[in-house]
C-alpha cells in the first residue's frame, strides 16, 4: 500500500514510523527537512508550496493509494478536496469536515444547533463596538479565542493570562483588528474550572474508535507558567485513562465526539480520519474546549508509540467508510513525552541554531527520538520557529517512563529547553488534588 503523508513535524514523524511498522510504503511530503521522516520514505518532495503535491509524480500517476494530512493548515486549504478530485482516497477530513477545527464559529454552532453536551456559553464578534457594548454587562470569567488557526497559540484565559475584563477586552479587540486567528473574528466564552485532556479518535463518519487518553502540556514553563505553546509534551498512562477521569467521564467523552461526527453527517458533511477532543473535566463533567481535525500534537507521539494494531487497515477503513475495530489495538504501556524546542519557543524562538543529536545515546537508555520541526542541512540539524525534538519514555509504569524520557534529554544539545515537571508524580498527584478540590466545591 502506498500512502502519502503531508506534514514534517514530530506528529508526522510518528505517523511514518506507524505506517512503515505496518508494511506500508511512504511518499512524504514537508516544507522542511525532517530527517526521521526522510528516512522512513520511499521517496519524499520538500516545499512551501502545497500545490506541487498533486504535481509530484506518484500522485499525478496516480500511484497512492491513500493519503494522510498531518497539519490543520493543509486541511483548510483544502488539500483532501483537491485529492479527492483526482481519485485519491484520504484518511483526513475534507475542508468543509475541518471547519470544526478552523472555524471555532462553527464548532460552537453546531454543538448548539444539535444539543450536543459539552458545550459552553459563547458569543462571536466581528467588531469591536460590539464587544464593548456587550462586555459592560459581562460580570463573569472568561476566555478570549481567535476564531481561526493559531497554532494553539491565541487563547487568552482570565485569570491565567489577564487579570482584568478591561485586559480581556483590549486583547479581544486586538485580535479583530490585527486579524489574529485568519481574520475570522474572536469569541467571547466562559471560563471553564478543571482539568484539560485529549481524547482522539478514528472515525469513517459512521463507526468512531477511540484512542487512550492524553493530557498535554500547553504552557511553556514549568508549574504551567509562561505563555501558550503548540503543547511542551504530554503523557499517557497504561490502563489507557487519567488518574482524574473516571469511566462515566470518559464514555461521555467518547459519545460527545460520535455525535459531533453524526451531526456533521446530518448537515451533509462527511468526517473521515482522525477526530481530537480537547476537553476539560470540570463539576459539571466533561465540557468542549476544542474539536480538532487531525492528530494532535504532541498527543499522537503518546498514542502511535504504543499502537499495535494494523495502523494501514485503520488508513484504509477511515478513507473508505469502512472502518474496523479489529484492526485498532494498544499496548499497556504509559508514556511520556518531552518536546525539546528552541529558546524563546511560544515568543521569539531562536531559529537556524545548530543542534547535535547523540541518537545512539538516546537508543541506548531506552527513549525514542522523534524529530520535530527540525531542518537537516549537509547532515547537521537546525531548529525553526516551532519544536525541535520529542523524546519518549515507554514503560507500564508512568514515573519510570518519565525517568526514561528525562534522562535521554542530556543526548540533545544546543539552545533548547524543556519542562522537566512533565510526567513527574508531584505533577500529576498535584493534578489529582486539583480536581478533587473543584469536584467536592460546592
């Protein structure tokens, strides 16, 4: 089976090693050099240009059988659509399934219009004279959000990124009037108490199979301080749940996303491939922070790692409706991931900084390297602006997993850091203690 992956980052890097680990033959596409996807491809096209995909031979040919999209972007811009129109299958959503990532509009809408639980007050504008207007009688906490793509960079929460509803409002109206978010708008939404997690899924439109739970790491510094990132890294436990969610939580989850597929189906949209949830536990239960339409990231690195199923069979069946559990297993092992990325990552990321990578170190204490948004040039590696390196502990014990990961960090050296907090037991019992408190608050 021929499978195109378009994407170059640690997610991406995850995918090929699935799709290889599978039998599966890769022809991959990235705008930078990422060195473990070129080595795990058939062939492989680098540029900025996602118009000379359906140029590269192999597709023109018509030799895919199936592709897989990494990145939102390429999904907004409507990549599945345009593969579909020369007879190439995907296992992604196409443009108009993705609005539930690149329209935060429309995923509130149709939660709305379909009673899907899980879902928070919002309210959309487009001009700041309406937020002012709106906001004199708005008396509770709550969260600024681009409509658009931000690269999980663009939500602003009060109490945790501004104090005040006057802080709140000058930045709501910083993004309508710099365009932040594609120019889309901002919403306006109440703030939600609790404990965030991921839960992703593959889904053909009709059968929705879940993966184990994540909880990622989305600020930049320790103790969750610092500005919003793209994700620090994240882990996964072995009984593939969270030390926070119970089952009732966890089916509750898993039925909001069926029925944001089945309702999307209801307005004429198909969803095929990967579906993510980011949620938050709160004393409600389980509430909507987000829908993306893809992997998420680092959250995939958690699942993939540890996937043992027949990763081209789950390719096959979400691009072709016909998707089956069968083919869709995980090991008992937990993980944790701890991305290394540039300095001034989340602000001012120190790009084209040389970095040296000891991979045999890191094969050696029993970690898993995958590469980021790393660029390869005359066999040395250079950050970009996003996350350089992941590294993974797998063990069916969280803590030791986490000891692994952490002690492979000393392999990769250069202007990187990263959060030595994640995965630690003091981080997560601290998480539990948390939840407890929110839940039993009356």
């Amino acid at each position: 089976m021929n499978i195109l992956l378009i994407g170059g980052g640690g997610r991406e890097h995850a995918i090929a090693s699935a799709v290889k680990r599978s039998g599966g033959n890769l022809y991959s596409y990235m705008e930078n050099r990422n060195p473990g996807i070129i080595r795990l491809s058939d062939d492989f096209l680098i540029s900025s240009n996602l118009n000379d995909v359906l140029k590269w031979k192999y597709v023109a040919d018509g030799k895919i059988d199936f592709a897989i999209v990494g990145p939102e972007a390429p999904l907004e811009q409507g990549i599945v659509n345009s593969l579909e129109n020369i007879g190439i299958l995907s296992a992604s959503p196409s443009k108009e399934a993705a609005q539930i990532e690149t329209s935060k509009k429309f995923m509130r809408n149709l939660m709305e219009k379909y009673s899907i639980p899980g879902n928070v007050e919002s309210h959309y504008f487009s001009d700041e004279e309406e937020i002012i207007r709106f906001m004199k009688d708005f008396d509770r906490p709550f969260a600024v959000k681009p409509v658009g793509l931000t690269g999980g960079k663009g939500v602003r929460v009060q109490g945790d990124h501004f104090q005040s509803k006057e802080e709140g409002i000058r930045y709501a109206i910083e993004v309508i009037r710099s365009g932040i978010g594609e120019g889309k708008g901002v919403l306006i939404e109440e703030r939600m108490l609790g404990e965030e997690y991921t839960l992703q899924a593959f889904t053909d439109g009709n059968n929705l199979i879940p993966m184990p739970l994540v909880q990622d790491f989305k600020r930049a510094l320790e103790d969750d301080k610092g500005p919003n990132t793209g994700g620090m890294g994240s882990y996964s436990m072995a009984d593939h749940r969270l030390p926070f969610i119970d089952e009732q939580s966890f089916e509750k989850s898993v039925e909001i996303l069926r029925m944001i597929v089945h309702s999307l189906k209801r307005e004429g949209i198909t969803y095929k491939g990967t579906i993510y949830g980011q949620f938050m536990l709160t004393k409600y239960g389980p509430k909507v922070i987000e829908i993306n339409a893809r992997f998420g990231d680092p959250e995939a690195i958690n699942v993939l790692t540890i996937f043992e199923g027949d990763f081209l069979k789950i390719i096959e069946g979400m691009a072709t409706g016909n998707l089956s559990v069968k083919y869709s297993r995980f090991s008992n092992d937990s993980t944790v991931v701890k991305y290394l990325v540039p300095e001034g990552y989340g602000t001012n990321p120190a790009h084209g900084m040389e970095i040296v990578v000891d991979e045999s170190g890191i094969e050696r204490s029993g970690a898993i390297i995958y590469f980021g948004s790393v660029n390869e040039r005359n066999g040395k590696y250079y950050t970009t602006h996003s996350r350089t390196i992941a590294i993974v502990g797998r063990h069916m014990d969280l803590y030791t997993a986490e000891e692994i990961a952490e002690n492979a960090t000393k392999f990769v050296t250069g202007r990187l850091y990263h959060r030595r907090d994640i995965g630690k037991r003091e981080t997560i019992e601290k998480k539990v203690r948390r939840m407890e408190e929110i839940l039993k608050d009356p």
